[in-house]
C-alpha cells in the first residue's frame, strides 16, 4: 500500500524550493552585476592586479630591508630599481645572444627549409617540386586576398603593445606605493570600515595576501623546474642558447599556455636551425615530456600544497578560467579560487558553533 502525499509538507517544501531559487538568483544578478562593474574598471583593475603580483616577488627584501631601520620610501625605491633592474638583464641576456647570432640562425633558417622540402620531397611523402610550388602560390594568394584582415591584426598588435607598456608603467608605479605604504594600508581600513566589518575585511585581507603571495612563489618554482629541465635538455643535445633559453622558460612559466607554446616554439627552431631536423624533434619531445609533467604533477602539487586547495581544484580552475577569460583567466583562476576559498573559510569559522565539535567528539562512538 502506496503512502499519500502530506499537502502541509508539499507547500512547505515547493515554498522553502520558491524561496531558495528566489535567493540563488538574486545572488547571481549580483554576481553579474559585480563582474560587469570589473569589466567597466578593467584598465585601472588589470594594472591593480599586476602590480600586486610583482609585489609579492618584492616585498621579501623591502621587509628585511625596513626591519633593519631603513625608511620605507628608500626601501621601496631601492628594491623597486633593483627589480627594473634584474627585468632588463633577463631581457638582455636574451636578446643579446640572440642578436649576436642572428647572421648565422638567419642563413640556418633557409638551410632547415630547405631540409624540409627535401624531407617532403623523398619518401614516403614524395611531394614534388611542382606540388609545393603550388602549395606557396596558394598560401601568397590567400595572404593577398586576406591582407586587409592583417593589417587589421597588425593594428590590433600594437594597441595591444601599447596598453601593455601603460600597464607595465603603472603597475611599477603602483608596486613602488605598496612596497612604500602597505603595511599602513590594513590600519587605515580597519578604521574605515563600521562594526565587525573592521575585524572581518582586513583579517580575509591579510589571508588573501599570503595566498597571493604563495602562488607567486609556486608559479616561479614551477617555472624554475621547466627551466632547469629543458635547459638540461638542451645543454645535453648541444643546443646553442641554451641560457637564454632557459631564462625565457622561466619567464614565460607566468603566462599560461600561450607562454609554454612560444618557448617552445623558439628552443624547437633553434634546434632545428642550429642541429638539423633530429634534435629538433628530440627537443620538441623533451618540451612536450616537461609540459605534461608541469602540467599534470607539478603545478597542481606544489600549487595545491602552497594554497591550500586539492590539485583537482586547481585543474577545473585553470581550465574554467582559460575557457571564461582566456590567457588572462588562466593566469588568474588559480589566485582567485585560493581567495575565495580563504573567504569561504572564514566565512565558515565565523558562522559554526565552537561548541559543535567539541559535542561532535564526545559523542562519537570509539571502537574497543
């Protein structure tokens, strides 16, 4: 014998589901509302976000240099043109060798293209002269016919370059102020800020900082293993660069995807210019053994174990930032998930019962 529905316990229910959706909506309108105002403010948010980043990096020896009775304006100032410093070595000491060489990358660029099309030419392909005439009279045609979308791409280019010059410029500006100003900043807002807000805001503020600051540390460690690896790669194939190679590795570890594509791209042509068609396979093998391993053990152990967040968490984070924002959103899902999770957490200690634990263990069972 089937049992009836209780019309008291229905209404109840469908009302408490109403009521529900009713607030699960209200809280997605405001989460809307909130990323369309972050969309609106992008262009003095990104710089914001930027500068903290490399603050981070920054702030270890503006500490120890302020604990050791230095100002904090010279403090800051120092380490800031330290930082400017050390930026424009990593970028001489890739550029500089790669100019030095760039006569003879040059004529082996023509040397590896020609290798190819006798690659091509032999079997099993055996692609003709006439055939590959053809494929570059196709591929000229087609760069024709779009050259209107490439001079719009080249314009895109350079409006790209030049916001990120302004970005990088304020971005400076605005670590040389947190490094000078920020152990101020927390006070100040405490003092802003009404009732319990003034315990609650700066406390998940400082939390939110030392996640930031450990997932900084970690991206770079992460950077560092791939450039320790690959440029150990590289050094036992004989591949000229290897130095400057491994710097860029390390560099572009900060910009996911894209970053790894391009150092590798690079440390695969100068392969291939420099040792012919083998090694440059051999070096594209070696980058795709490291970026799988970066990718699927390093980053989510030492970024799982520095923010306090599964591996797993860190895998959906960075693949639902990189389909939401791209390389931006990839760059930020990992940070962003650590301090909503520092929020959640918080937000959990503050809203638990102290006494429920203690209750909870009392009344547990304990085997004999």
């Amino acid at each position: 014998m089937s049992a009836t529905l209780s019309s008291t316990r229905t209404r109840a229910a469908l009302r408490a589901s109403a009521r529900i959706s009713v607030e699960l909506l209200l809280l997605l309108v405001g989460l809307w509302a909130a990323l369309w105002l972050l969309g609106q403010m992008w262009s003095i948010v990104w710089p914001l976000v930027v500068g903290l980043l490399i603050t981070t990096l920054t702030w270890p020896p503006t500490r120890f240099l302020r604990r050791h009775g230095w100002p904090p304006a010279l403090a800051a100032a120092l380490v800031t043109v330290l930082f400017l410093l050390v930026a424009a070595g990593i970028v001489a000491l890739i550029a500089v060798p790669v100019a030095s060489q760039s006569g003879e990358l040059t004529d082996g660029v023509v040397e590896g293209l020609q290798r190819v099309r006798e690659w091509a030419a032999g079997p099993p392909l055996n692609i003709g002269d006439a055939e590959i005439t053809k494929a570059l009279d196709s591929a000229v045609a087609r760069a024709q016919d779009g050259l209107g979308n490439m001079v719009t791409t080249v314009v895109s280019g350079v409006s790209t370059v030049v916001n990120g010059l302004v970005t990088a410029v304020l971005a400076i500006f605005l670590m040389f102020f947190f490094l000078k100003d920020g152990p101020r900043f927390l006070p100040w807002l405490a003092r802003q800020l009404p009732g319990r807000f003034a315990a609650d805001v700066p406390t998940v503020a400082a939390r939110s900082w030392d996640t930031l600051g450990a997932f900084v540390r970690s991206q770079a460690l992460v950077g560092l293993l791939d450039a320790v690896l690959i440029g150990l790669g590289l050094w036992i194939l004989d591949v000229p660069l290897v130095l400057p190679l491994a710097v860029l590795t390390f560099v572009s570890a900060f910009v996911p995807i894209i970053g790894a594509l391009f150092a590798g791209f690079v440390a695969v042509l100068i392969a291939l210019v420099s040792n012919g068609l083998t090694d440059a396979l051999l070096v594209l093998a070696i980058i795709i053994v490291v970026q799988q391993l970066e990718g699927n053990v390093f980053q989510p152990m030492i970024q799982s174990r520095g923010l306090g967040l599964h591996a797993a968490v860190v895998l959906l984070a960075v693949t639902l930032g990189g389909s939401l924002a791209g390389i931006v959103g990839s760059l930020l899902a990992v940070p962003i998930a650590a301090v909503l999770a520092v929020i959640w957490n918080y937000v959990r200690e503050q809203l638990s019962d102290p006494g429920e634990e203690s209750r909870a263990d009392a009344g547990a069972v304990v085997p004999s």
